[in-house]
C-alpha cells in the first residue's frame, strides 16, 4: 500500500491487509474525550493568534462546522477501531493506563520493554505554559455537548466527566 494517514481508520486497514488481518493482533490507544478535546483544541490553535473560545471550538465541533480550518473532518475516534459501527481491534491502551497497558500488550507479544513511557499530557498547558485541569476548560454545556458528540466511545469505554 501506499503511505497511510497517521490515524488510519480500521477499514482501510483492513482493506490494505485483508490476507492478514486476522491473523494481527490488533490494539490502538484510545483517550478520554474531554481530554482529548481540550489537546487539540490547543494543538490546531497553537500557532493562531487570536484562536477561537474553547467554548466557540466546541460550539463549531459540534455543529460539523471546521472554524476555517481549523477543526478535521476526522476528529471523531470511534471509526478508528471500528468498522460498521463494530469494535475490530483486540485490544486497547487508554491513555489514562499507557504504561500499564502498553506492557500488557507487550506480555502478549512477548516482548519485554524496560523503558518507561513519558506521559507528559497528564495535565493540560495554557499558552503561557501553566498547567491545568481539562475540565477548568468546561462550561456544563460544553461537557454535555461533547457527551452527546462522542456517546459511542464514551459509553464503550466507561469515560466520565468528573463534575
């Protein structure tokens, strides 16, 4: 196959390792939508100036709309383990449990891996570089709306806004 897209979905995949795609073990790393959200609002707006609200990506993210750019058509994870709406990976890593869950998925394997892995996005950063709580990021509106958006993954993986 050609180069393939860093988030692949789970049916090109497939479909590019059809022969094999039973035989793989097949896991990806999954994260907290809430969390997720507030990354990459601050990712896609890192180099604006005068970046929308969190509450206006929020408003434009659910609405479909891509706030001049700035929002992906593809910001919905929930096609990237499934294919027609049915989970077709193995296993997952949370992000929330990565070093744990990534060695079990090495025991798997069996491989052993020595290393730790660095999660550095335990806490969000504002722009000036202070850390703080996602949820400081959420009007109750805002955190139902993403509720609704993501209800798939959300309720597949037991995630809770903490209120």
């Amino acid at each position: 196959i050609g180069p393939t897209p860093a988030h692949a979905r789970a049916v090109e995949l497939k479909n590019a390792f059809e022969s094999e795609w039973e035989n793989y073990l097949k896991f990806c790393v999954v994260r907290n939508p809430w969390t997720k959200t507030v990354s990459d609002y601050f990712w896609r707006t890192k180099k604006i100036s005068n970046p929308p609200s969190f509450s206006d990506y929020v408003t434009e993210l659910v609405s479909g709309q891509s706030l001049g750019g700035i929002i992906p058509d593809n910001h919905d994870n929930w096609k990237t383990y499934t294919i027609g709406d049915t989970v077709s990976v193995d296993r997952f890593i949370k992000f929330e449990n990565l070093e744990e869950d990534f060695q079990d998925i090495m025991s798997l394997l069996g491989l052993e891996w020595e290393r730790s892995l660095t999660n550095s996005k335990k806490n969000t950063r504002n722009s000036s570089g202070a850390r703080f709580s996602y949820k400081d990021m959420y009007t109750p509106g805002a955190a139902d709306q993403i509720h609704d958006l993501y209800r798939k993954e959300i309720e597949f993986f037991g995630y809770e806004f903490p209120r």
